[in-house]
C-alpha cells in the first residue's frame, strides 16, 4: 500500500516528509509546516529492491507528484 508525501521547500533545499495515507490528508500533515512552501505531494511506494516510485496528486493541496524528481529527493533523503 502506498504512503502519502509532500516535499517542501526548505532554506536547506527540498526536504521530503512521507506518511501513513490511511486517516491522514495532505492539507492536515502541510499545516504542520506553515514556514515552508510545498513544492509537490502525492504518492510514494517502494519496491523490493528498496526503489522509490512517486506518482499521482494531492487533491487537498491540489498539487501533483514530480515523478522522478520527487523519487531523487526521497532517495537521496532515506540514504542519509
């Protein structure tokens, strides 16, 4: 099942944070980071071999996923 996500832009570059997509709503999880703008939101799986694939929209936020640039950043910030 997938998780949900939003990447926001933060003075120390686009940050991601991922979430449960049971009981939980883009706009809800975004007022909790009021400072930051949203760049994107949608949906975020992963496969067997740890891969990320982002995809879809937030209809709460109306804004989409970025697809592969959103999977970089998610990537990039779970290696860490």
């Amino acid at each position: 099942m997938p998780s949900k996500f939003i990447i926001f832009q933060t003075p120390e570059g686009e940050k991601a944070v991922i979430f449960p997509s049971d009981d939980f709503y883009h706009d809800q999880m975004a007022s909790h980071f009021d400072d930051y703008d949203v760049v994107s939101a949608g949906f975020v799986q992963f496969n067997e071999n740890g891969a990320v694939q982002c995809f879809g929209t937030s209809e709460s936020l109306g804004i989409g996923s970025r697809g592969e640039d959103d999977e970089i950043i998610i990537s990039r910030q779970m290696a860490n």
